[in-house]
C-alpha cells in the first residue's frame, strides 16, 4: 500500500485475493499486487513479463484480478523489486 494510505482489512484481501490468483497462473514468479485501488499494478520477474501480455494469459490476469476487486489492472514495467514503494521516499529527499 502507498504511503498515507490507511490499512484496512478489505484493501489487504483484495491484494490477497489477487496475489493468491496470480501465484495460481504464473507458480513460478515472484510477484507482487501493488494496491492503489481502483487500480493494481503488478510487479512481476522481468522474465514474466513477455508471458504475462500473451494470450490467453493476459486476460486470464486482468480477469481475476478484477474479481478480486480491482477495475484497472496494469503491468508494472520495472518489474518486481522489493521496496518499490518506498522509491517515493527517496524521491522527495
């Protein structure tokens, strides 16, 4: 969760929810659902991310991870790195 944003119980089950479904289609990955609900930007390995904008994969993601609450899911580019968060921290320093 970005900072300043509260913690609640519905927002970490959605992430769960969706990180749970993701686990289920890519075993492999390490990865990450970030919330900034409505959206969830997805942190996957870089090797990740060819198969994740395949079909019938893609929509596969973004299928279950609107049912678990999300209206906008989006591919975080960078990729997975722990922390990611935190890196608007460091930007306002």
């Amino acid at each position: 969760m970005p900072y300043g944003t509260p913690l609640s119980a519905e927002a970490l089950h959605r992430i769960e929810i969706a990180e749970q479904a993701l686990h289920a289609l890519l075993p492999d990955q390490q990865l990450r659902v970030r919330d900034h609900h409505p959206l969830a930007r997805i942190e996957l390995e870089p090797a990740g991310l060819s198969l994740a904008v395949q079909e019938p994969l893609r929509t596969q993601i973004c299928d279950r991870v609107r049912a678990a609450g999300y209206r906008y899911v989006a591919l975080d580019l960078d990729g997975y790195r722990m922390g990611s968060l935190n890196e608007e921290i460091a930007d306002r320093s």
